[in-house]
C-alpha cells in the first residue's frame, strides 16, 4: 500500500506551491496546501481531545467550507469515519448522532440550547485550527480493505441507504482517473456539489497526491465563482450543463458582427473562464444535445457511469470518446451481465460488500456473490469496451401483450425539446404509455410540447407511442420531492403526486 492515494494524503504536507480556494458570494479565502495539511493536524488534534479515536464515526451537515475539508482530512489523519449529510437531505442533529452512532457532529447551522453535547458548531474548529498544540498525530498507514467514509445514496426511494467506502476502492477510482486525465500543476479542479458525496473529496485528496490546485464553492455559488476561479477541470450533474448551455446561448444571442459559433466560444469563455480543459458529467442521463453543443462551444464534456456501490466503472476522455456511451470500462473494472440482460460489476478494489446501514435484504438485492454489485441497469458493451446504458431494469414496462418497453430511450427523446425540461414515462394499464412532463418553463409552450410528442412517436414503434402527456404543474423540484439532490427525477414520487391524471382515460396533452 505504499502507492496508495490516501497514504500519501496523511503522511506528510504535500509539495508547496499549490492553492486551494473557497469561494463564496463576496468573498474568498486563499490557502497554500501545505498549510491546509498543518491545519488539518490541529484538527485532529482537537478532535483526539474529544475522545475521537481510530474507527469512530463524525458526522458533517453542513454546506461545502474550509471547515469541510478540514474535518475530512482530520479524520482521515486519525482512522476516524466521515459520515457526510447534505443540508436538505438531513435536518435533525441529535436525531443523526443517535442514528448512525456519531462520536460527534458538527455543523454550520445554529446549535440550540439542550442540543446532545455531540453535536458541535464549526465556530469550535476555528480556534482549534489557530491553536498550538503539545502534540499531534502520529502518521498512520491504511490497508486496502479499512473503511474512511460512509457513502449515503441519493436517496430516490425511502430512507437513504449508508455505505462504508474501503480505502481500496477510493485508491483505484483515483489512480484510473489520474492515468486517463493526467492532473498536473496547471490544473485547478473546480468543486461545488456537496462534499458529502466522497467523489468531490476525490478532488481535494488529488490536490494534495499529484500536485494541482483546488477550488472549493456551492452550488448556488457557482456560475458566480467560475470565471473568478478559472478553472481547468469542472465536474457537475447534467442539469447543471443544461442550465450552462441556456447561458451560453441567451449570451451569444446579444452578439453581433460575429458568426454564431464565434459568439457561443465568447460567451463559454465568459461563463467558464479561459482555461477549461475538459468537463465531467454522470449521475444521470445527459442530453446528447447539451454535450454537442458544450463541445463545440470549446468545452470538451465526458461523460461516464459508477453506482456509490461501485465508484466509476466506465468513462469517455479525450483519448477514447464515443457518442451515445458511458465511456470505455476502466482497469480493474469487469461488467458482466445476467439473464436478464442486467449491468453486474466486479470490482478488483470493491467499495463494500454490504450496507452498513439499509433496511433488512437491500445488500443482499444488491450484492451478490464474490463482490459482485447488481447496478439494475440494463445495458451492453459494444466490441470496442464501450458502455451503453439503455435505462433502469424496474423502469421496463411490460405490456399486456407481452411487449417489453425499455423507456429511457423514450424519455430522452422527449426531452431534446427546448420546451421539454423532464420527461418519466408510465403505463398505468399496462395498454399504452403516459408520459409526465416538466416544462422548461413556468409557462409551458404547449404547441412545442405537441410537436414533440409528434415527433417522439414517429420516431418509435407501434407499442411504443404516447397517447397522453400530462404537463406537471407544479414542476418537479427538490423542494417538493419529486427531484433527488441529484437531479433525478423520483418516479414514485411523480406518478403519486398525479396519480388521478396519469390514470384517467383523457387521451392527448392536458396542463395542470
């Protein structure tokens, strides 16, 4: 283990001369990585002053600060458990400690007075990290099969699912990336979903291994943080790349005295910085249309496919891109497949062979036998290593004449309409196909909305066509449950918040 990434992380300050930055609106803070490493010891050390030992689990609820990244690399100095809530997911403190058996929490949010002792505001960590202390810790050394963090699904269906990451798996996600990206000293990796998914601290961790810069903002922080950044590498879900192209195109539009693709790579230029070298998508499916248009805009986009239960299985990258793919299979990656024409992996570094927390038979649904993961995706690999995701196994829909219908295909046909922002697919008779939309709009352009729909069912086959599109009203949100922190869309959640209008016999376009 002495080439491992995380090795490397804990064991001594890193090389100087590379930055890490936290951006917020108004304001921004500037450290060298080496004094993020020192801080990072003071940490630990007062996180060993509160009883935190090897294999004790903290927990995180808070949006993505220095305190963030502190706490983690803490942590990790200490053989300590990172338990990552996103703020919006998570809302009770007290609540999580009791849970997930916290040795402590911290947070950003206010701690009320009669608050269990275990929960802790971020104001604490200020002074710890200024502090001097008599002692800090001692290096330590991971094997393979140790476990660092608790991953928590998106949580689409009931009570997110807890999985614990083994120190193996991290190791080879990162090295696989590293050899196909070649993070170096002019990068600047831009990281603003939450650091509570693990994949986002892949970046800070890379910083601090192969010598690069990092910078660290919000969600909501973040198309005002670009071009201040500048950064070379931007990770983001594809409704964030949707939202950037509407950008990009409602700017090139005010041009004039230029060609049209003259003012897209200005206006990209302009929302991204100048130094973009490529941008990283997954988590979902992303519109063909959005990667196109980003790639001739001048920002190469790739996108790729991993389950938390997996970490990255497959990606496109400059040096081996196929349209309509989730990228080539990286090394130590095998997809197989079952009778059923489902996506199995098996990992040479597994992330877990279990949940460590879910309801009774969901690791036993999930992991099979050998370490294998069941994705419930259904795909294939084409004769070059490619990977193609054709949609979620339970999303099939089997008529009543037998006829299986994969939706995926149909929805994402749906949505290459400007007007169509979301489209999930239902057959509540097992007869023919219902289709929910969420306009792009709050004034839906129902004319478009028809022409699509048009142009969807000459495109697909006899038991393939939708006969009716209910328009959703209102829009499916993260607010209001109907879109995971993701993005995605939660189709229980859909189809039960308009239940009566999917299941009614009206056929044609109907607005709520």
């Amino acid at each position: 283990m002495t080439d491992s990434v995380i090795n490397r992380v804990v064991a001594g300050p890193p090389a100087p001369g590379h930055r890490i930055s936290f951006l917020r609106l108004g304001s921004r803070r500037t450290l060298d990585l080496t004094e993020l490493y020192e801080r990072s010891g003071r940490v630990a050390a007062y996180l060993r002053s509160l009883g935190v030992e090897s294999g004790d689990r903290i927990g995180i609820l808070a949006a993505n600060s220095l305190e963030w990244v502190l706490l983690d690399l803490a942590a990790l100095r200490l053989k300590a458990v990172v338990a990552g809530f996103e703020p919006g997911k998570f809302a009770d403190a007290a609540e999580l400690v009791a849970r997930y058996g916290l040795k402590a929490l911290f947070t950003d949010r206010e701690v009320p007075a009669g608050t269990p002792s275990a929960v802790r505001a971020f104001a604490d960590l200020a002074e710890a990290a200024e502090r001097t202390w008599t002692e800090l810790p001692e290096p330590v050394v991971y094997e393979p099969e140790e476990v660092t963090t608790i991953k928590f699904t998106s949580g689409s269906t009931g009570v997110p699912k807890g999985l614990g990451a083994t120190v193996g798996s991290i190791d080879a996600s990162m090295r696989a990336v590293q050899e196909i990206f070649e993070h170096g000293g002019d990068d600047n990796l831009f990281v603003f979903l939450p650091l509570s998914l693990l994949q986002q601290r892949y970046w800070i961790y890379s910083a601090l291994c192969f010598g690069h810069d990092a910078t660290v903002t919000t969600y909501e922080a973040a198309f005002a943080a670009l071009a201040t950044a500048r950064p070379t590498v931007v990770m983001g879900v594809p409704a964030f790349f949707e939202v950037a192209k509407q950008q990009i195109g409602q700017d090139a539009a005010r041009a004039s005295g230029v060609t049209p693709d003259a003012a897209r790579r200005a206006a990209a230029r302009r929302l991204f910085g100048d130094r973009i070298r490529y941008l990283w998508t997954g988590s979902a499916p992303a519109d063909r249309e959005v990667l196109r248009y980003l790639t001739d805009a001048g920002l190469p986009i790739y996108e790729g496919y991993g389950l938390n239960e997996t970490c990255i299985v497959s990606k496109n990258h400059p040096g081996a891109h196929k349209e309509g793919s989730a990228g080539r299979v990286l090394p130590g990656k095998q997809v197989l497949f079952d009778e059923d024409g489902v996506i199995l992996v098996r990992s040479e570094h597994p992330v877990n062979r279990r949940y460590e927390f879910a309801e009774p038979g969901a690791s036993e649904a999930m992991f099979v036998a050998d370490g294998v993961v069941r994705t419930g995706d259904l795909g294939h690999v084409d004769e070059d290593g490619f990977l193609f995701i054709q949609g979620r196994a339970d999303d099939v829909i089997v008529l009543g004449n037998g006829k299986k219908v994969i939706v995926r295909p149909i929805e994402e046909h749906m949505r290459t309409s400007p007007a169509i922002e979301e489209c999930v697919v239902f057959c509540p008779a097992q007869t023919s196909l219902v289709a929910v939309v969420s306009p792009s709009s709050d004034t839906p352009d129902l004319a478009a909305i028809a022409e699509q729909l048009a142009h969807t069912n000459a495109s697909f086959g006899r038991d393939e066509q939708i006969r009716k599109v209910l328009v959703a009203s209102p829009r499916p949100s993260i607010a209001n449950g109907m879109l995971t922190s993701q993005f995605k869309p939660r189709r229980q959640a859909i189809f039960d918040a308009f239940q009566a209008e999917i299941t009614n016999n009206q056929d044609g376009i109907h607005a709520q």
